[in-house]
C-alpha cells in the first residue's frame, strides 16, 4: 500500500483517474510522481466539495459536460512560471532567430502551453525593443496556447506578482508594467494586444489551424508525456513549422535522443530545415 493513499479502495480510484488524466489529456505521471498527483486531486476535491477520489472518479465517468474534465486538466498540470525563463533561450531569440525569420512576409509565433501568458509577454516585449512597437504590432502574431482556462485568464488579465516579473531588466520594467498595489504589475496594453490567448489541449487532433508558424515555443511540456507522445507531439509541431523555422523547448527537454526530424542547433534550440 502507498504511503499516501489511504486504502486499497482510494488507490484503485487514484489510478482510475490517472489513466484518465493521460487518455484525455496525454499528460503522463510516472510512479515518482504518483504521490504528488495524488495531493492535487485531493485539492480538487475539497475544492468541488467531493468527499472522496471514489466520488471524483464516479463524477468523470458519468458528468455529461465539459466543465468538471477541464477543471481536472488544470488542477493536474503545472503552471509555474516567469518572465524570462531560461534567459539564455530568448537571448537566443532575439540575437539569432529575429534575424533568421523572412523580411517578406508576417511572422507567425506560438507559445504552446503558454500558462500565464509570461512566456507571450516576453516574446511581446523583445520584440517590441528589437523592431519596434508599430513593426511589431503590424507584422507579429503571438499567439499563446493552454489547457487551463484559469491561466488563460490571467494571461489576458496580465497582472502579475513582483516574483512573475522581478528577471525583467529594469528597464523593460518602468517601460512597460504599471504599479497596481499590493506587489501586483500591470503590462502595458499596447504590449498586452499584441498577444492572443486560445484554450488547447496539445494532444488533441487535429489542431486547429490553416498556416505554418515561424517561431513555436513549447517548452517543459515533454516531460508531461510518455517517450511515443513526445515523438508525436514534435512530428506534429514539425509539420506546422515552415522551412526553415524553429522549435524552442526547455534546457531540459533534448530531442537528441528522440528519432524527430528536428535538426538541434543547441541545447532547446531546434530548426526544420
């Protein structure tokens, strides 16, 4: 018996809800991280005012709507974040692959897995500084992608805390963010329009969309997925890049050791050519 569960009965409906977590969501915990799964859908729980995973279980199988399958997918996936995340990865956006994208024609960009919209909003505010305001607002789509709609809320808020923004160079701060009180920051809306935020899960098919993307950020998602869902999900982000483009993950996530298409610049740094 796991230490965490409280009896055979509750860990046969935690694995219930597990495996339906990976069918409908693809968002694999393996056995190191039963334990923290677990504390997560206990938190729903008392959230929803279910006294058990046996009543949580039973609501999954047999709630007709939609609204409890999405609160689930939020409660279980992780939406820890900031500005600048990885500043050697958008350094390496703005000296390298601004410079690379075509001059002919609008540049598509998607932060896949988006959560708060920090990831967005950086990309926004380089861009804003590299080319400028206007260009960046005529030419740039940034288009940002989550399973949680709570995130996506706050993404279109764009409220932050002083911890979500504090790797902002102070510059980019006093330009950009407005003090709203009680350590919370407002991004500008001009830089705020620039982005748009869609709910999407990232193993549903097909995915809706008609044109290729330049740029596709999609990062510390993989480690979500079992090793068939991460060839499939950068297969399918390889086939909606144009030539020539690029796919940034995590310093974490390598695709080195994956059979992709991908061709690896650097570490997070991948390009279809």
């Amino acid at each position: 018996m796991e230490t965490w569960a409280q009896d055979q009965a509750e860990l046969h409906h935690f694995h219930a809800i597990r495996h339906w977590v990976f069918e409908h969501t693809g968002l694999h915990y393996p056995e190191r991280k039963y334990s923290t799964l677990y504390h997560r859908l206990k938190k729903l729980c008392n959230q929803l005012n279910l006294d058990s995973l046996a009543a949580l279980n039973h609501a999954l199988q047999y709630n007709k709507g939609t609204d409890l399958a999405v609160q689930l997918a939020c409660a279980v996936s992780t939406n820890h974040t900031f500005f600048f995340r990885e500043r050697e990865i958008f350094e390496f956006f703005e000296t390298k692959i601004v410079p690379s994208l075509p001059v002919a024609e609008p540049w598509r960009i998607w932060s896949a897995a988006c959560s708060g919209g920090d990831e967005a909003y950086t990309l926004a505010l380089i861009l804003a500084e590299k080319i400028g305001l206007s260009q960046t607002s005529s030419r740039v789509s940034i288009l940002g992608t989550d399973i949680s709609q709570t995130a996506l809320q706050q993404a279109e808020l764009a409220i932050y805390s002083e911890r979500r923004i504090e790797q902002v160079p102070p510059y980019l701060q006093s330009r950009y963010f407005q003090p709203k009180g009680l350590g919370q920051w407002a991004l500008r809306p001009d830089i705020r329009n620039l982005c748009v935020f869609r709910r999407l899960n990232l193993m549903s098919e097909p995915w809706p969309f008609k044109n290729q993307f330049h740029v596709i950020f999609c990062r510390n998602v993989l480690y979500y997925f079992d090793q068939a869902d991460q060839i499939k999900l950068v297969e399918r982000l390889y086939d909606l890049t144009a030539p020539g483009g690029w796919l940034i993950t995590s310093v974490t996530e390598s695709l080195r050791m994956l059979p992709t298409r991908w061709q690896v610049v650097s570490t997070g740094i991948h390009r279809k050519l």
